[in-house]
C-alpha cells in the first residue's frame, strides 16, 4: 500500500478440493409450480455411477419421448451447473458418468426453466445416495538434500501425511521423490531450510488427487457455507 497505494486482503490459502462418488445410484428430480394460470412441470430420472476413465459423461438414454428433445438440454444445463458447483462442500465434482433415463412433462406446464431445476434435483438426489466423498490434490515433491540430512526430511514428509515413493543416492547428494497433499506443503520452504541449515532443495508439481481422510474431510465440511435450500 505505501508504495502503490493499493490495499491488499490476504488470508489462509485456498485448497481447489474436488468432490466425487464412490458408488452407483439413482436420482429423480421433480419441479412441479402451480399458482394460477400457467404453472411449471419438469421431471426427470438419471443415474449416477463413477466414471472409471475420469473426467465427467453426460448421456442421453431416453427412448420413446418420455423426455421431449427440446428439453434434454435444459436437464443437461442442470446436471453441469451442479457439477460445477458441487453437493457436498461446493467443490467442483470429477469423475462421474450420468445417464437420463427417464422422466415426464406437461403439454402447457413444461419448459426449460423447469427441467432444468428437475436436473438439479435429479443429480443432487443421486449424489446423496452414491457415497460422495472429498478428494484433495497431491502433489510430486523431490527434494535434494546432502546426505546427513535425510532422515530429518523423510521423518517431516511423513508428519505431513506424505508418502516416500523412492530414495537415490547421487554425486549431488540424496534424492527423495514422494507424494505429498498440497494442503500439508504451507509453509515447507522455511521447514526444508530449518532442517537441513538451508542446504537443501525441493521442487514439486501436481500429480493427482485422493480422498480426504475422514477427519480432515469433517473439518472442511464443517467449515464450508451452507448452501440456502432452492424451492
């Protein structure tokens, strides 16, 4: 601020968690509105299963118009919009293979404002019945460090629940590659410098991401905003 004259906000470090399942399920969504007049009918029926090739699967299994093609766009808009915006904790999901197969309308009610909450609630009912879970990113770290120092390194890598994939010995000194959650890496530049008198080094980039162990995975669902109910 005294050299730019720009306020800056700062806080804790974000975690770009993901949200998935872990089991198959269905989920029917219905938004019926009557108020007089013209009302709102949309109704729609998916399944929900982890997708094995990663990434996220939308299809379309609906026969004999049970859904008219008008509308399977709007239950699609739904079921991404939700995806986006995640069911457990309001982290995008990964990882899932969604099927409509089923649902009904309305000659005058139906229209695409109301098939598209019927996605919503189709997915957010499966979701609640697949076993969802957190998952957290980890990262690959390889740290270089003169040999004295090793066990210091390998001995913090595991307090911070990380997983030590492979030792070398080189010229240089020892090499440590393992696997580390993000969350566990705040604050590891000035560890690694305490540890080793400020002789060792560390790179690291991401690799994947994995479940949330149960205790840490309540404490972000405790902390995360809870989302209002949507009529």
């Amino acid at each position: 601020r005294r050299d730019f004259g720009v306020t800056a906000t700062s806080g804790a470090p974000q975690i770009a968690y993901r949200e998935t399942i872990t089991a198959a399920a269905e989920g029917v969504g219905k938004f019926v509105k009557q108020s007089g007049g013209r009302g709102q009918y949309g109704h729609a029926v998916i399944t929900l299963e982890p997708n094995k090739e990663e990434g996220i699967l939308i299809e379309n299994k609906i026969v004999g118009g049970a859904i008219p093609k008008e509308y399977i766009s709007a239950v699609t808009a739904g079921i991404e919009e939700t995806i986006r915006s995640g069911v457990l904790a309001g982290f995008e999901m990964i990882n899932l293979k969604v099927q409509i197969v089923d649902g009904s309308y309305h000659e005058v009610d139906s229209n695409e404002l109301a098939f598209k909450m019927a996605g919503i609630f189709a997915l957010k009912a499966a979701v609640a019945k697949a076993k969802p879970i957190l998952l957290e990113p980890v990262m690959k770290v390889e740290c270089t460090t003169p040999d004295q120092y090793q066990g210091d390194l390998i001995g913090d890598l595991n307090r911070r629940r990380g997983k030590v994939q492979g030792i070398d010995s080189k010229p240089s000194g020892t090499i440590i590659n393992a696997e580390v959650p993000l969350a566990e890496m705040f604050g590891y530049a000035t560890a690694i410098r305490s540890l080793s008198s400020g002789r060792a080094s560390y790179s690291m980039e991401p690799l994947t991401f994995e479940p949330v162990p149960q205790s840490i995975a309540d404490e972000i669902l405790d902390k995360a905003p809870k989302k209002p109910a949507r009529a």
